[in-house]
C-alpha cells in the first residue's frame, strides 16, 4: 500500500533522480525559450491522472475509483479547501503548502507521501495542475503565508503556562483531558463532507497531519484546519484573550505528550527478567515505569473478507517482565472511548453510512466491546517458521490470548484460522487479565506461568524467541470479528535470568587482582629497601 | 518512469515558469475586509417612489413535533432554559406562522447600488444561535457574539464564498464578512453538534427571516416588477412574483408543508426551484 516501500522501484528512484538532475541543468538553459506555463498544466494532468486520479477522480472531485472505502475520504480539489496550509483561515494554501502535503502525505489517512516517487519536477506540476481544478484560485490574489516569530525555547514554566491554555481554550472538549481523542465533543465530530472524524491523538505526534515540530503544532493552532473542526486560535490572539507567547507554549506542552520522535519498530520484544522480585499484577503498578517499551504499528484487516478499511487502533505499546515462573504482557493503547459507550453510539453507524460496497458480512454498527488478542504459535516453530499471522490456519495453528472489555474470559483459545477459534475449556484456563481505561487509553495486563499443566499452552522457555502477533478492536468504532486492526509477527524473548556467578566472578577476580597488585608493590619495595641500603655504604 | 526526457523536460520548463512567474501580488485584506467599509455608496434607490412589499409564511397542517436537544454535556447552557431546549428547524407560531424563513427578492434589482449596512449580530447564547437565520449584505460586517463563556466555534461551510473556523473559548465577539452573493452559507459548531446557523448574503438589502407569526416586510424597493423567494431549510424554496408599485405595500404569502421535506434544497443551488411557485416568466431577467 506504501508505495515507498516498493522495493524494486529503488534502481528506477535513482534514475530518474540523475535523469531530473541532468534535465534541470537544461531546463536552466532553456527556460527562456518555454512559451506560457499551460505546459505545466498539461504535464501535471498526465502526473495526476497516473497517480493521483485513482483516488482524486479525474475530475479532481475526490470520486475516483477506490475512494469510497476511504475515511477520511481523498481531497476534493474542485472547493479549494485545504486542511494543512501556512495561511489564515478560510484562506488558500501557497504553492509550498500543497506541495508539502504531497511530499509527506497526511499520516493516518490513505494518502501517502510522494517525494520519493515522483521527481520534484513532477511535484511541482500537480502543484500547479490541483489549482487548475477550483476557481478560487484563479480569482483570488497569491496567499500570504502568516508571518511567526521564531519558536521559543521550552521550558518547565511555558509546560506549565501550556497545559493551563490547554484548558483554558478547552483543547481537552475535543482531544480529551490527556490529549487521546477523547473529549465529551469527539463522538459527535464532522468533517465539512458530513462525515465522522476524529479530534487527533495527541500522543502520537509522528502522525500530525502536517508535521509534529512545535512550529508545525503552533502553525496549525493559528490556521486552524480548515474542513474538519479544528477551528483558528489566531482570533483569540488578536482580540488579546490569549498572547502569541501563551500559544507557543501550548503548542511546547502537546509537543511534550509525544515521544521525541517516531518510535522505531523492533522487531524482538525483551521480557526483562525481574531481579526486583515477582512481577507486577496490575496494570497500574510503577514498576511499568522502568520497564523498556516496545511500539507495535496495527493495521486494519483487509486481507480476508470482511475487511476492515477504517481502523481505530494504529499501534500499541508493549511492555513484558518475567520473574523466572511467571510472565506478565502490558499492553497499552489509545482508544477515545470505553466501548461500549453509549455517547458512541451512532459512530459506528455513520462510519458504514460513508463507506462504500462494504463486503459482504460487514459490520452495521457497534460491536459488543473493546477487545484485544495476543497469539503465539500453538506448537513449537523452528527458525522464522510462523502460523499464518492471522490466527493460524489448519497446518499451524495459534494459541489466543484474549481480553474483553464486555465479559471476563475465557481468555485462552486455539485458532485454526480467522474467526475460528475453540476456547480452552474452563478447568484449563491458566491466563488472568487486569484492564484499566482512563483518559483514552487502555492498558491491559496477561500473566501466565511460564510452564502450565495445560496440554495446549505451548511453554514460554526463558532464553528463546517466540512469535508474537496481535490484532485490536474498537467496538464503538464498529469493530468486532474479522474487522478490526492487525500488526504482523515479532518476537517475545525472554531474557535470562543473570546467574549468580556472575556476579560473585568479578568481585573475586577483582580482590584477586587487587592482592596480586599488593603483593607485587610490597616485593618491588622490599627490592628496592635491599637495593638501597648496600648503595649506601658505597 | 523517465523513458521519455522531453516529457520531463518541458514539465521542467512548464514548472520553473510556474515557480517563478507566480510571485509578488500583495493578499490585501484578509477574509473579514469588508468590501464596502472605504467607499460609502448612497443608495441609488428614490425612497420617495418606492413602495413595499410585506405578507407571511404559513405552515399547513400538523407540524413536526420539536426535536428536543440533549444539553447535559453543557450545563452551563442547559440550565438557562426551564423545559428541554429544542432545535430551531421547525418553528410554527400558534395562528400557523412558520418561522426562520429567509425571504429575499431574487430578481429585478439589477443596475441598482446600496450603501453597506452597519454589523449584523450572531448571537450565541444558551448553546444556540440568534438569529437561527440571518440575512447580510455582501461586504456587511458580522459581529459573531459568544454570549454563552463557554467554548463555541464558528464553522462556516460556503460555497461561493471562502470558508473558515474560528473558535471562541470565552466571552468575546469575533468579526467576518462574505464578499460574494449566496443563498445559504451554513454555520456549525463541533463542540456543540446541535448548533446551526444558516446565512444569507446578498448585494441588496432586500431579505427579511419570518418571525413566529410567519411574518416578512421588504421595505423601500423601487417601483417595478420582482421574484421573491422564500427559503426553508428543511422545506427548500418557493417564488413568487409581485409588482410594487410607488407608495403601495403588495402583499404576498407563502405556504410549506410537511411534505415538501423530502426534498429540500441543496445549499448553494437556490435557483433550482423544486416546489410550488414555478419561475414561470421571470421578470427583470438578470440576476441582481
């Protein structure tokens, strides 16, 4: 679906990047001689109807062919509305604000970046032929891009002075108290098109739309969104009910929710050996502070019918300890609501209204609850063999942990494929959970003992690598069975306890060392004293 | 992808061209200059030969019951009403007035010119917009009020015009104004999902919303003959056609019903006539 990700395009990227280089060299040297830029037009047309007419339409109406599984649905370029732009509200984008969102695309959404597929000249033309697509801006003067001061440094009184215009200016009735999508106004959001949309989880500043830099943030509070109901705050600016100084540190404190930076996907997961003791019981406990965490993207299921085109859970965070007899599993995610909710309940069904030929069995509204499986291989693998990542299949079947949000247990199952999965029976259940939900997000507790009496409970041996996948439902968001979000496999290695002799080893290498040392200096001195005494009777 | 450099090489002309022809030009005003505010027209209109135009807008039959809104996610606002707030869609006074009508004259103004009236107030206040429905003309300022002190913002969604999305976290008033003719711009509010507005912009000042009883006066219209239309947003529009003549009031009446909400007009499409009150022969045939 990434097109950047298209491995043998790479010899062609290279290519084309010498042949546009060698190209601009004379275009410099011909530019003089081009007649009117409508060849642009006719350039950028062939660019865009290869690339971009599939989902746009070639009309530029945002009708094309695949765009009626998409939520949010593809631009609709004949309005001239643009949600990412350096210009006031209800202004048009400049040229470098289009060509923006289509270097990078908007994160989140079916739209991906471009700048390693197309040449910059490319870009440049459906820049220009997206504009051919709407009169505003034929009839409108260039947009001015609002002119910002420089961001100011951070510091711990502007996260302070942040959160408190975070409130203030009621980001939270929206974003939610912590920032996750999960304000009292979130379920009953729309786009200008009628369609649900969601108010950005803060947390996840990798996926902004438009950039997660604390000048992207206070960009975007000025310019406001246009088309969805993220308004402009530059009003409030003028008008002196809040300063520029205030925005800036608002903009400081959402850029504090996110880690630093995209988190790197690792492909093994360590259950750290918990020296300290028994591993936590809780979800809530601080021991979770120190313990290494691991992001896991998801992705919705759209391999097997029915598929999932709009899925709530983009990632999860995954932390694991083991004491040596038992293994504890945290998982922690965004999730705007408890489903079920009932403040939800129209979402869902707005959500199908919108989509397009859903397949057949699809959901038609919200599903029973919240729900969360982990998998591993039911039997022992050898090297990178693995089940099929969706719940195994008949050859290789996978052993489910799974938590709901609507009823407790069974937690334990066998999988022979998606959907068909068999409970162990209730004697045989030796997985306990322990679920917390607060400011929109869920953190969900497994333990299990490393080696049970269970014939089925494929034994979790401390030092080896065991396939680990997981798949994550929102129920009001719709989801429920086949329809939900999916990560592909990783690994759960559980890491060796560190044998006491490793510790006592070095403390009597050392003291060896140490009176070896002594020993050598005391006979060096006594040498010496020998030595001394018969030099002065010379 | 490159099998063809001329193909790149001209869209390499074509996009330095662009690039580099496309500067200077200063924006001037923002969204909210007002076109009219450095040039104070007069009138072109003789009120001593003017006459006017008045009547109602009457509902028949049994009106839809109101439709309750949910304020407890905003007690601030639900505590200033006594009985459930209900929405402003459907609001049939007791002698079967329907009001929120927006009756304007559609055509026969045209080669005419009007001074721009002083700002029109949006109020929001008890998590509802009043006026419900409010006419401007083009260039007139809009003093969007939050009355309430609790978070509004202000969505506008035109068509013809450009749009925009200000919020209003406390009490304070917000100034815009639209440049371009058009019949209906709908307001929003995403905090409140119930909250909506509808705006009617024209280049005259010729418009008037029904009050309860189902009321409208269109007042100092030159002598001549005109389309007026009445817009309903659940019930669409109707035209009539009526001559003024000087000193003279003409009346004229409108009636919805019921049944014509299966068919509402779109936004921004208010020429299409779907109901009753055919264009027929239009008089004065521009558009003003």
């Amino acid at each position: 679906m990434d097109a950047r990700t298209a491995g043998p395009g790479a010899g062609t990227r290279r290519a084309a990047a010498l042949a546009a280089g060698l190209l601009c060299a004379a275009a410099l040297a011909l530019v003089a001689l081009a007649p009117t830029p409508a060849g642009a037009q006719v350039e950028g047309a062939a660019v865009y109807d290869r690339w971009c007419a599939g989902c746009h339409g070639v009309d530029g109406d945002g009708q094309g062919p695949a765009a009626g599984r998409m939520l949010p649905r593809p631009r609709d370029f004949t309005v001239g509305l643009y949600q990412i732009r350096s210009t006031g509200t209800g202004e048009l984008p400049t040229d470098e604000d289009i060509l923006r969102v289509i270097d990078e695309g908007m994160p989140g959404t079916a739209m991906p970046g471009w700048s390693e597929v197309l040449t910059r000249a490319e870009r440049n033309a459906l820049v220009e032929y997206l504009k051919t697509f709407s009169r505003f801006f034929a009839s409108s003067p260039e947009p001015e891009p609002l002119d910002f001061p420089r961001a100011p440094g951070s510091s711990e009184e502007k996260l302070v002075r942040g959160r408190e215009v975070f409130e203030l200016i009621e980001c939270n009735r929206c974003h939610g108290p912590a920032g996750r999508g999960d304000g009292t106004s979130s379920p009953t959001l729309e786009n200008d098109e009628g369609h649900p949309t969601v108010a950005a989880d803060l947390t996840e500043g990798w996926m902004f739309n438009g950039g997660g830099t604390v000048e992207d943030i206070y960009r975007r509070l000025r310019t406001g969104l246009d088309g969805t109901p993220m308004p402009s705050f530059s009003d409030l600016v003028d008008a002196e009910v809040i300063s520029s100084e205030d925005l800036w540190s608002l903009a400081h404190y959402v850029r504090s929710l996110s880690p630093g930076e995209r988190p790197p996907v690792r492909e093994v997961v360590t259950a750290r050996f918990a020296e300290e003791g028994p591993v936590p019981t809780t979800p809530d406990d601080d021991a979770w502070d120190e313990v290494e965490r691991y992001w896991v993207p998801m992705v919705g299921q759209i391999l097997l019918p029915p598929r999932w085109f709009n899925p709530r859970v983009d990632g999860l965070w995954v932390q694991a300890l083991h004491d040596g007899q038992e293994l504890a599993v945290l998982v922690t995610w965004s999730d705007p609501s408890r489903s079920p909710d009932p403040a939800w309940d129209e979402w869902a069904t707005k959500v199908m209204e919108v989509m397009d030929h859903p397949d057949a069995g699809s959901t038609a509204g919200a599903g029973p609850g919240d729900r969360l499986t982990v998998q591993f291989p039911a039997t022992a693998t050898e090297g990178m063999e693995r089940p099929f990542f969706l719940q195994g299949d008949a050859r290789r079947p996978a052993y489910l942990w799974t938590w709901r949000s609507w009823q407790a247990g069974p937690v334990e199952a066998e999988a022979r494929g998606l959907g068909a999965e068999q409970p162990q029976p209730a004697d045989g259940q030796d997985v306990t959970t322990a679920a917390v939900w607060e400011a929109g997000q869920w953190r969900v507790l497994f333990s299990r003992s490393l080696t049970t009496e269970g014939e089925d409970d494929p034994p979790f041996a401390v030092g080896t690598a065991i396939p680990m996948a997981f798949q994550a439902w929102d129920g009001d968001n719709g989801e429920q069975g086949a329809q939900g979000s999916v990560s592909t496999w990783y690994f759960l290695s559980l890491q060796q306890p560190t044998p006491m002799a490793a510790y006592v080893a070095p403390v009597v290498a050392l003291a060896l060392a140490f009176g070896l040392l002594l020993l050598m200096v005391r006979r060096a001195q006594r040498r010496e004293e020998g030595a001394q005494a018969p030099a002065s009777r010379v | 992808m490159f099998a063809k450099p001329t193909t790149g090489l001209a869209l390499l002309l074509a996009t330095f061209l662009a690039a580099g022809c496309g500067g200077g030009g200063d924006a001037g005003g923002g969204p909210g200059a007002a076109a009219g505010d450095d040039e104070p027209m007069t009138s072109s209109v003789d009120a001593s030969t003017a006459g006017n135009v008045s009547g109602t807008v009457s509902f028949t039959g049994t009106p839809p019951a109101p439709e309750p809104i949910d304020m407890t996610e905003e007690q601030v606002c639900a505590e200033q009403y006594s009985s459930r707030p209900t929405t402003q869609t459907v609001v049939v006074g007791d002698g079967g007035g329907l009001a929120n009508v927006f009756v304007h004259v559609r055509e026969g103004l045209s080669g005419h010119t009007f001074p721009t009236p002083s700002a029109a107030v949006l109020d929001q206040e008890g998590c509802r917009y009043h006026p419900h429905v409010l006419g401007l003309q083009t260039g007139q300022t809009m003093t969007i009020r939050n009355s309430d002190g609790v978070l509004h913002n202000i969505n506008a969604s035109p068509s013809e015009n450009r749009p925009f999305n200000v919020s209003q976290p406390v009490e304070m008033d917000t100034e815009r104004s639209f440049p371009v003719e058009e019949v209906m711009i709908p307001l929003r509010c995403d905090v409140h999902g119930w909250m909506a507005a509808y705006v009617g912009v024209l280049p005259h000042p010729y418009h008037s919303v029904t009050a309860t009883d189902g009321s409208f006066s269109l007042e100092t219209l030159p002598p001549g003959d005109y389309v007026v239309e009445a817009w309903h947003e659940r019930y669409g529009v109707q035209t009539q056609n009526v001559t003024v003549t000087t000193g003279g009031t003409a009346e004229i009446t409108f009636e919805f019903n019921e049944a014509m909400a299966g068919n509402p007009v779109p936004l921004a499409e208010p020429w299409v006539l779907t109901h009753q009150g055919e264009p027929g022969h239009a008089v004065g045939a521009d558009r003003p």
